[in-house]
C-alpha cells in the first residue's frame, strides 16, 4: 500500500468514526445543531449552527463545505484547514467569517469539531458592515467583526455545555453588535430573491426583475452587491445544492422527482454539477462527505422553513428524533 492509499483510507476511518452530539440522520450521519435565530435577529441572520463532533483521537475528516450564505463562525476545539480563492488557510480556536461559494471548498478538521456560526441573509453584510458581499466570495479569513469570540473562548463556550447553550451565547454578542450598531435592514429585493431561488431556481431573472418592478440591470447590481455574484449563478448554485442535499439524504425525499425536472436533460445536470463539485453525481455519491452534509442540512432545514414547509420547531425529515 503506498503512502496515499493508507492517508486516503485513514480519512475515510475518520469519517465512520465521528460520535455527534448535535444530532444525526435516520442513517446515522452526523448534522449539525441548527436552528432559525431569535426573532430580534432574523432580518439579518438566516441561521444558527452548531456542531459537536467528536473524531476519534486525532484523525482528519477531509471533506468540504459549500455555503450559499456568507458566515461568521467560531472554531472552538479542533484545527481546520481549508483551501480558499487565495491558498490554504488554517484556523483554531479563533474567529472566521467566510462565503458565500461558487464551488465546494475543500476543508479538513483534525481533532474534535467544535464550532458554532452564524449564516448571514443577502444583503446582511452589506448593511452590518458596509461592504459588498464580493470580496468574500470563497474567502476564509480570520476576523471577528461582530465580537462572537471576544475573551476566553473555552470559556464562553464551554465543551461541557449543551450546544443550544453555545448558541445562545453567540446569539447575545451579536444582539450586542446589532444594539451598538443599529444597521439598516437589507435590501428586501435581495431577499425576495433568495426565496425565489429557493422555491424556483428555474426563474429567469428578468422575469423576476419585472414582477419586482425594476430593471434587469438593478436587479444584476442588487444581487452582485448582495450574493457576491450574478443572478444566474446563484440559480444554477440553488440547483446543484437541492440535487447534493438529496445525493447526501438531507432533503424532503418528495422533491426527488421535482428537482431533477429543474434541468433539460442529463448531461445538463451533470455538467452543472460538476461545475460546482468537481464531480458526477454518482461519484458524489460514493463519498461519505461528512462535513459537507452539514452544510447542505443547514440550508435544506432554513430552505424549508423560509418556505413554510415546516413549521417553528418541527424536525425536518431527515432528522433522527
């Protein structure tokens, strides 16, 4: 066996390793702790996440993260290393913030997977800190903007706590931001749009454009501004994430047949696909990707619920009660 082959299974035995104690699919997979934020919160934050992985002794799980929303995260035990538009970053025990992506970054955690963040609506950044979403764009940094990691770190979120204690930690320093601060709201044609990608990412933006009364022109500077990207990319990027999401059972099952009639034939979807995952979904499918589920949950569990298709409090399908 060479050195590749044994590196390579021993990233696989970590992935069949890892002991969550944020909750799991009916398969067992690890998730995340995720959940809408108080309601002071919402028009600017779309989610709270936290994750408790444990991973036997000190085996990497790589892997990758592919967010359709710009972060900010607290990495509080374990090292994370991930491969941005810059090079390679490496982040422990410190602050980040990052996203959204126009392809799967590659991230390897080694250790523990302590984290907790919070995932920013469109248009959020730029009313929270006056910059454009752009620069962000399959960047990780090493930032703390909103003071989510101010003081002692382990003690704040202290590894013997529950997560939702974590997070409600982390909801209160950015309440304490937001109070000290008091942005504007974001751009509602920003998030009108972020809806429609969720509900129909099929929508050609001129339509959309003209049901919103604008021109098309606007609406390609709100959303380059906002989602740090143009229209039609971040429709295509809601495609291939519902098609991943279902690959790594963590969709509502029921959509299957309705997701796959988003694109025109079959070499339509793969070379989508690939465009984002640098794979066919086949071999997507092959992998465990352990912490790339987490993200695609995320987004599937805050998709739905923006969509009304569960309600406050009610466990998405693919949860383990």
């Amino acid at each position: 066996m060479d050195a590749s082959m044994g590196q390579k299974m021993q990233l696989r035995d970590a992935a069949n390793t890892v002991e969550s104690h944020t909750g799991v699919t009916h398969a067992g997979m690890p998730l995340s702790a995720n959940r809408p934020p108080a309601p002071d919160l919402e028009p600017w934050v779309g989610r709270v996440i936290a994750s408790k992985l444990e991973n036997a002794g000190s085996l990497s799980i790589d892997c990758g993260i592919c967010s359709d929303l710009a972060f900010a995260r607290v990495v509080l035990r374990g090292q994370w290393d991930v491969k941005t538009i810059d090079g390679m970053a490496h982040f422990k025990d410190q602050a980040l913030l990052y996203g959204p992506h126009t392809q799967n970054m590659r991230l390897t955690c080694t250790g523990p997977v302590h984290a907790v963040g919070l995932g920013f609506r469109p248009g959020a950044i730029t009313a929270l800190l006056g910059r454009d979403a752009d620069p962000l764009v399959d960047r990780m940094i090493a930032t703390d903007p909103f003071g989510l990691a101010i003081g002692d770190v382990q003690q704040s979120y202290r590894p013997d706590t529950d997560p939702e204690q974590w997070l409600q930690v982390l909801e209160a320093r950015m309440r304490d931001f937001i109070e000290r601060t008091k942005p504007a709201l974001p751009d509602p044609i920003a998030t009108a749009f972020e809806r429609a990608s969720f509900d129909d990412p099929n929508i050609a933006p001129c339509d959309f454009a003209e049901e919103q009364g604008i021109s098309q022109r606007q609406l390609e500077r709100i959303v380059k501004r906002d989602f740090g990207m143009p229209p039609k990319m971040v429709l295509r990027r809601a495609r291939a994430l519902d098609l991943a999401a279902q690959l790594c059972g963590v969709a509502d099952g029921e959509e299957e047949s309705e997701l796959l009639m988003r694109y025109f034939d079959q070499s339509h979807l793969i070379r989508d696909f690939k465009a984002f995952f640098e794979t066919t979904p086949k071999a997507f499918n092959s992998e465990p990707r352990t912490l790339l589920r987490i993200s695609l949950e995320t987004r599937q569990a805050r998709r739905l619920a923006e969509l009304n298709r569960i309600g406050p409090g009610e466990i998405p399908p693919w949860v383990a009660s």
